[in-house]
C-alpha cells in the first residue's frame, strides 16, 4: 500500500501519518439507509478517533447532508479535527422528492461550501463529484474544484463511480488526485484496465465495499436471510453460493492465522499496492474495534497469491 505516496502528495500532509483502515460513514447520521441513531454514530466516530483512525468518508448523499453534520460534530467535540483527514462527496441535489445528478461547476462550488458548514471546517482533505451526471463535461466540474484547491478550501479532487471514459475527461487537465470506486474480493474487474489508467498518472485509488457489504465478513451462510437492499446484488443472489464456497475456504485460512475472515480480507487490501487506504463501513463500535485489528494480521507472500488466486 502507498499511502503516503498518492494520496498524500501534497507537501501539508508531510508530518501526517495515515492509517490506511479509515472509517465509512454510509449508515453514519443515515436513518432512511440504517437504523443507527446520531448516538450510536458518534459513539462508533469517538471509538475510531481513541483507535487511531485518522481517515473518515462521508457525502452528502449520507443522510443528506447528515452523516457530515454528525462527523463535524465529533471532531468538533474532541478537538480532532487537524489530526484526521475528511473526504466527502457532492452532486445530488433535492427537488421536492426527486434527487438529481448534478456535475454543474457552480453547483459543485456551491456544495462544498455547504459541506464546510456541515462538517466544521474551513477545508476539506478529499472532495469527490459523487457520480457523474450525462451532460457536464467532467473537466468543468474538476476544473470549478481545481480553482477551490488554489484557494486552499479543498485539498485533492476525485471522483467516483465515474467510468474510465469519463475519467480520462475528468483528468483532461491533469487535475485529478483520487478514485473512489466499488472494488472487493468479489468484484475485481477495475484491475483489467481501470487500475492501470490510475497507476500510470499518480492517481490514487481508495475502494468502497471492501467488505461487499458484510458478505466478506464471513457472517453469510446459505440459511442466512439476505437483506432486502442486497436482493438485486448478484453477489447475494446468482453468486451466492459460489462465494460462499470461496469464503469457507477463506474461514480455514482465518482459523490458522487465529483470526477473522474480515481481518483477513481487509490485510489482504493493505497488501496489495494500488489500494491508497480502506474505508469499511460500520454499523456498531464492536465492528470498528473489529476490523481496526486488521492491522495486526500479516500476510506471507503464499498467503496472498493464495488469497489472491482463490477470488480471480
Ligand atoms: P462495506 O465496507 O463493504 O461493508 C460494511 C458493512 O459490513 C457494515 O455496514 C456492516 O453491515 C458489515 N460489517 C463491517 N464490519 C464488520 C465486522 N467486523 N463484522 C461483521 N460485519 C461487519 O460497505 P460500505 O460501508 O457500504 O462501504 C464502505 C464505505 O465506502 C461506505 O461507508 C462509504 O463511506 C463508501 N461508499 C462509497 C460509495 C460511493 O458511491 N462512492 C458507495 C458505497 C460506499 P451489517 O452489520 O449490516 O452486515
């Protein structure tokens, strides 16, 4: 893992020490999404800052515009602010009960300072255009961030769930710092050209699901009911039994090094070098405990391909 080579390539992060298990704040301040009160979110926010986590993900689109509220809260509250980097990410907007894609420059300038509000800060580490929308040329949209940077508002510019065409257009002025983009275990496809447009440009890469939503947790069993939101995900349904397969071999692995599938899975990203840091979500204090000991677990270069060569 290069962590401090892509993501941190500015001169400010010189003294900053990143733990590349960061946290996830999708089911943070996201009561439609998860049901976690404000409580429980900030008392899993507080565990992660005691851990050493110093990397927190968030969105607007996270309970809109509440997971950044809670997040800025707590590390107003602890004081932490200086002492972690915040990415977040806009691009939706509200109208009435629609949510629309919007990749407009001033729309995008006008949601980061909402997200400065939101958050507590007067800058923000990471900002990502959340998804790309079918009319904006994406080099406008990086180029209205680009300008924010030079002001010292935003640190680095990325975007997600962007495909490699329209990264390429997004990076047309080599403005680009960092993908945010769906890549597990299970979904491996952005290695085949994807990951090496990135590599060759100094782009950093930070994966969500790397935990495919739980199901790289080892908790699934072929009697396990599967949650309604996953219903469509062909990792729970087509795949499902195959992966389950691919799992229990992992579980042995697991039981030889003495500890978790998630640990073992988690180790296995901050092995593998084109992955910046890991953000895992979260929806209790005991799972961030949990997945923070990933750290602990090394890997013997046989154990990786191992891994490595059981999910190709
Ligand atoms: P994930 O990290 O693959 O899975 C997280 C889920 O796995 C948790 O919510 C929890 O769900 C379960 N889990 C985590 N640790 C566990 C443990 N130790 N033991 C048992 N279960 C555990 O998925 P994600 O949270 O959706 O994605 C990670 C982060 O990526 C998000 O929080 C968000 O910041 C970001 N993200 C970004 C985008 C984007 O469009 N850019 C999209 C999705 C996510 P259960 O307890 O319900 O099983």
């Amino acid at each position: 893992m290069e962590s401090e080579g892509m993501i941190l390539s500015s001169n400010i992060y010189n003294d900053f020490h990143l733990n590349p298990i960061g946290m996830g704040t999708n089911a943070v301040g996201n009561p439609s999404n998860n049901p976690i009160s404000d409580e429980e979110s900030q008392h899993m926010i507080v565990k992660a800052l005691e851990l050493g986590v110093n990397f927190f993900d968030t969105a607007y689109f996270y309970g809109f515009g509440h997971s950044e509220e809670v997040l800025g809260e707590v590390l107003k509250k602890t004081n932490a602010r200086h002492k972690v980097l915040i990415a977040t990410k806009g691009a939706h907007r509200r109208e009435g009960t629609d949510i629309i894609v919007d990749n407009d420059p001033k729309f995008l300038e006008e949601e980061v300072y909402k997200s400065l509000k939101r958050l507590q800060t007067d800058y923000i580490d990471i900002y990502y255009i959340h998804f790309p929308d079918d009319k904006t040329p994406k080099y406008e949209s990086v180029g209205a961030l680009h300008r924010l940077r030079e002001k010292g508002i935003i640190r680095e510019i990325g975007v997600s769930n962007f495909t490699l065409e329209q990264t390429e257009e997004a990076n047309k002025d080599g403005h680009l710092d960092v993908v945010q983009d769906e890549y597990n275990l299970l979904s491996r496809e952005k290695e085949e050209k994807f990951i090496p447009y990135l590599r060759k440009r100094d782009i950093g890469f930070i994966p969500y699901y790397p935990l495919a939503s739980g199901l790289l947790t080892g908790k699934y069993t072929k009697d396990t009911e599967i949650p309604e939101k996953r219903r469509k995900n062909p990792n729970f349904t087509t795949k499902y039994l195959e992966n389950l397969r691919k799992i229990e071999t992992l579980k042995q692995l697991a039981r030889e090094k003495e500890c978790q599938v998630y640990q073992l899975v988690l180790a296995w990203y901050l092995e593998t070098d084109f992955i910046d840091a890991i953000i895992p979500g979260a929806k209790n204090v005991n799972q961030i405990i949990e997945n923070q000991k990933a750290k602990e677990v090394t890997l013997t270069r046989n154990e990786f391909e191992e891994i490595n060569a059981l999910f190709r």
